[in-house]
C-alpha cells in the first residue's frame, strides 16, 4: 500500500489533481504528524487569510490602475505622484486559494479587476470624478498558485527525506516521533511572523513575530516631512505628537512596541478623517505595519 507522503508527492506531479485537494491532503499529514507550523499556513491557504495575520510575500502582486470612464469604459488612471502610484497598484491576496483558481478559470480575457477598499475608493474618486479598479494580470494569480502547489511538494519531500513515508493513512511512532522532533523549512519567503525552521533530530519548532521596527521608521520618516499638507492644525499637530513619539520609542534598546501600535493607531485614524494624497499614500501602509507588531 502506497504512503500518503509518496502519494501527496504524486499527485503534486498530476496538473490534473486539484490545489484544494493537495491542500487537504497535505493538512491531514501535518495533523497525524502534528507539524503545526505548516499547519498553520496550510490552514491560510484553504481558508484565506484573515485579518491582522501577515501575508506571505508570494501573494503580493502589483497591478494597474485603471477607472470607468462614462463614455470610453476602464481605462489607465494618470497618477503623477510616483509613491502614491506604486502604493495603489500593490495587492495582498488574502483569499482562499480555490477562490484565487476560481478566478483564472471564470475569466475570458488575461486579467481580472479588483476593487479598492470603499474608503480608498473614495478618496481616489474625489481626485479623479470616476469610479477606481486595479488591473491584474492572470498570470499573477496563476502564478500565486503554482507556488503554493512548489511549497507541498517541499514539505512531501522533506518527509520522505527524514524517513517518513507511512502506510496507508497510518504512521509508526518511529516516524511520528521523528516529526515531532524535527522542524521543518517549506521556504515560505518573507512570511512576516512565521520561522520554520529546517533543524535537526532534536530541535523543536517554534512560532515567533517580531514587528517590522525598521519599516515602522521608514513610514515615520516619510510621514513627517509631509504633514505640511493638512489645512486642519488639529489633525497635523495630533500626527506629530504621535510620529515624533513613535520616534522617540524607537531609539530605546528595547522598543515598547504596544505604545508604538496605539501611536500608530492613533495616526490611522487621523489618516482616515482626512482627503487628498496625505491619505491615499499612507493609508494603504498602515494595516501591514501594525499588523507586524505582537499582540
């Protein structure tokens, strides 16, 4: 009888074989083998990623802006503002990945159109007088996919490079307890908040997050200089008391990272009570920010 290790690995080789079903497969060895750190990512996957979890790098994409013209239909949206173009035309993909391939199957063309956020939306409409959507490419959606199908097919040959192959559904102690001793690396990129290690017989696996601190000061840093531009003296004298703050918590040895997550907060909302480039430039920043930040 075949093992599940050896089977995941050949249906991971079978375009015919759904990602949803190599996920689930794939899920039902990392609980019989109890490998929760790619349990968890594997859980993401199938169900998306909610709110306040981080990314993974590979779902990241970029695209193009575009709005509906009333007479020409979507067309390309001029932004002259450099920044501000990069910042609306990158996407974190947070849904499941069937949600993800039901896209690429349903589509006619080579892209598919996404919608800003509401409020975004709104700020993008009061500047242009038409409705926003942001261009991607099908390919980029494919292309997510394809990596999540490379990233099972690494965890199935780690596996069977460790001696773990099973019978059936069932596995020894011997290769339960190897599990269970070894951590396993799938490569996930730049998961802000996950380390999967590749370890020895031996090491343990672990969970840690540590907040993106030079990220947070690259925003502050840019922030400040533009705060200039808000008319309300009441929202501009908030912003830098709270980036001025966020400032000074950075320097100490040991930055207090909940003080930086309320300033932070603090500056979001100010953000979000304004209109104009101030807002549609450093809002979309914001959610990875503080989501890096331990709770």
């Amino acid at each position: 009888m075949t093992g599940l290790v050896l089977e995941l690995q050949s249906d991971v080789l079978k375009e015919s074989v759904s990602i949803l079903s190599l996920l689930r497969k794939a899920r039902a060895l990392s609980v019989k083998l109890n490998v929760t750190t790619i349990d968890q990512w594997l859980e993401h996957e199938m169900n998306g990623y909610p709110r306040g979890v981080s990314i993974p790098e590979y779902r990241h994409v970029l695209g193009k802006v575009i709005c509906r013209d009333p007479y020409r239909g979507w067309i390309p949206l001029e932004i002259r503002n450099p920044e501000l173009l990069e910042n609306l035309s990158q996407r974190m993909l947070h849904q499941p990945v069937s949600a993800l391939c039901q896209f690429t199957e349903s589509k006619e063309g080579d892209s598919l159109l996404l919608q800003f956020p509401p409020k975004m939306a709104a700020q993008i409409m009061k500047g242009c007088g038409c409705e926003p959507g942001l261009e991607i490419a099908l390919n980029l959606i494919n292309g997510v996919i394809s990596t999540v199908r490379n990233k099972i097919l690494d965890f199935a040959l780690e596996l069977e490079k460790q001696g773990i192959h099973g019978e059936g559904m069932t596995f020894t102690n011997e290769e339960k307890m190897a599990a269970n001793n070894i951590s396993y690396s799938i490569n996930i990129e730049n998961m802000t908040g996950s380390q999967l290690q590749q370890g020895t017989t031996g090491s343990t696996q672990t969970y840690t997050k540590s907040a993106d601190l030079d990220g947070i000061s690259a925003f502050v840093e840019k922030l400040l200089p533009a705060i200039g531009e808000l008319s309300n003296s009441t929202n501009r004298d908030q912003l830098q008391s709270d980036l001025e703050t966020i400032r000074s918590l950075l320097k100490a040895p040991t930055p207090k990272t909940g003080m930086i997550r309320e300033c932070l907060r603090s500056v979001k909302t100010v953000l979000e009570g304004t209109t104009g480039n101030l807002a549609a430039t450093y809002l979309p920043l914001l959610p990875a920010l503080l989501s890096s930040i331990p709770s």
